[in-house]
C-alpha cells in the first residue's frame, strides 16, 4: 500500500512540474481595445453605437467616416446593422466623450479579419495600382486591398521582383502589416509561401537563425535565418555580444550557436549587426544507464 501511495504522489509531482503535458493551452489574451457584445442602438444621426457586453454595463461609442463597418466579410455601413446582433468592435479611448470605433464586424468577419491582419495569406490579383493591390481570397472571393509602398518587398521564381512582373489573375502570398487607421499594408509578395517568409523576416529589426561563420577581424557575419534564409552581415564597430545577460568578447560567437541579431541601416541603407544575442545551447537530458534494482517487497515467510 505504501508503494502504491508514494508512486501516486511521484506521477502527481511530475504532472505539476509539466504543464505543457498536464495542463490545457491557454487561448492568447483578447486586446484591451476590443470588445464583443450585444448591439443595443445605433444612431446614424448622432453617429453612435450602444452594445452591452456579457459582463458589465452598455457601453456608448461614436463612429466617425474612417470607421470600417463589417458584414459577412464585405465592407457595409452603419445602416446594416440591427440591434441584437452580436458584434465585435475595436476602439480608440478618448480623453473627451466615448471611445472611438476603428472597426465594427460580425463575428464570422472579425474572426477572418484577425487572420487577415495577422497571417501571411494566399490572395488572387485582381488589380496592381501605384499605390495598392486588390485582391480575392478564399472560396467566397472575399475583396481585400493592401496598401503597397517602395518598402513593400517582391519575389518571384525565388529572385527579386517589383510590382510589375505580376499580373491580374496570379495567386500570390502576401505577408501584412496593420496600419493604425486598420487598413493593410503589403510588406512581402511573392508567388511561394516560403520566399513571403523570408521577405516578411527581411523586414524586421532582429532576426533569430543559426550561425554559420563569423569572423570577428573582418567583422562579418553568415547566418541561416529561422526562415531558410542564408544572409550576410557586416558588424558594427560598437557591435555588442552578449551572453546569459552578460557581455563576451565577439570571439565568443561560433558556428553552429543560435543567435538572434539586432540590426540597423548604415549610410548607404545596408543592414548591419549592432548586438549579437547568443541564446546558451539546451542541454540533453541524461541518460540512465545503469539499471534500477526492482523495488522488493516483504514476503510472508
């Protein structure tokens, strides 16, 4: 009974020291500027909106003519709304009277807005402008236009593009990037999903990958990047490396360790290495080779 009691206890430490295994994911934290409720009232003439919220009281909201109404994935007005539809609206506080409204959807759009704003998509070109791409995605053909600017990036065939080199009709990935009214940016486009990747990492301040040489006297760096990518840097002269919170010489940044890279453009626009993060290698957990005596038992004699 003993054994029983103690392997019992053993399986219930080993459970609560595991909470990827014994416990359930949590879903990520909705943002503070959003809030799904009822619709209570909606006033074209005030330009308000009321909706109660399943905990608390009604809250009020204006709209203005840079809010995007949402309905069945399609842009619709204010007018297209009832009260008693559950809807979903995100907001800007105000110091002086109600909270502004970026964004009031249904729940089936605000859900495809999400991913939209979020995930690289796979969209069909309808039309390439100076200044935007509009396109269809999904089986329902859902309209969607991105703002595209000379910091957009463009790949085809796994080489550098511009706008020009697709056409209407083409099926590309397109990596956004929200812009504070909620519009859509394109930050990458390119016809595989892979090089979008690449591109969308290219973008970023930092990147995260594998070294694959450094050489502190000529002060470069090779990297394999999270994303595939196999790019080049040069170091900056104040590059700091750093490892377990504590700066090390940049000799101490080898082949093979994982890193991430925090960048900045030089004078003639290049990225360059200003601090290396080395991230210390996961150890591997031991191996037991020597069998365990099998637990005895008092036997009645």
């Amino acid at each position: 009974m003993k054994h029983r009691i103690a392997l019992w206890m053993l399986c219930f430490s080993y459970a609560a020291l595991i909470p990827g295994e014994a416990q359930t994911t949590r879903a990520p934290a909705r943002p503070a500027n959003v809030q799904t409720g009822t619709l209570v009232a909606i006033d074209t003439g005030a330009a308000t909106l009321a909706l109660k919220p399943r905990a608390g009281a009604e809250i009020l909201y204006r709209f203005t003519e840079k809010t995007h109404f949402l309905r069945a994935k399609r842009a619709a007005t204010a007018a297209d709304f009832q009260p008693g539809e559950t809807v979903v609206v995100r907001f800007r506080k105000s110091s002086v009277g109600p909270a502004s409204l970026y964004d009031v959807a249904d729940r089936v759009s605000w859900d495809w807005l999400t991913r939209v704003r979020r995930e690289t998509t796979r969209v069909t070109i309808l039309e390439i402008t100076d200044d935007s791409l509009r396109a269809s995605e999904g089986a329902d053909n859902t309209p969607l236009e991105y703002r595209i600017t000379e910091k957009t990036l463009w790949s085809r065939g796994g080489q550098p593009a511009s706008a020009a080199d697709f056409k209407t009709g083409e099926s590309v990935h397109v990596a956004p990037r929200l812009l504070p009214g909620g519009g859509l940016m394109a930050a990458a486009v390119s016809d595989a999903s892979d090089m979008t990747a690449r591109l969308k990492e290219r973008t970023r301040p930092t990147v995260s990958g594998t070294v694959k040489a450094c050489d502190p006297a000529k002060r470069t760096l090779s990297l394999r990047s999270a994303a595939g990518d196999e790019r080049d840097f040069s170091i900056a002269p104040d590059c700091v490396a750093r490892l377990s919170s504590r700066d090390v010489p940049l000799a101490s940044v080898r082949a093979g360790q994982s890193v991430t890279l925090h960048l900045k453009r030089d004078e003639e626009g290049e990225r360059i290495v200003t601090r290396i993060t080395i991230h210390p290698a996961r150890g591997k957990p031991k191996v037991e080779t020597t069998p365990r005596k099998p637990a005895t038992r008092n036997m009645p004699r």
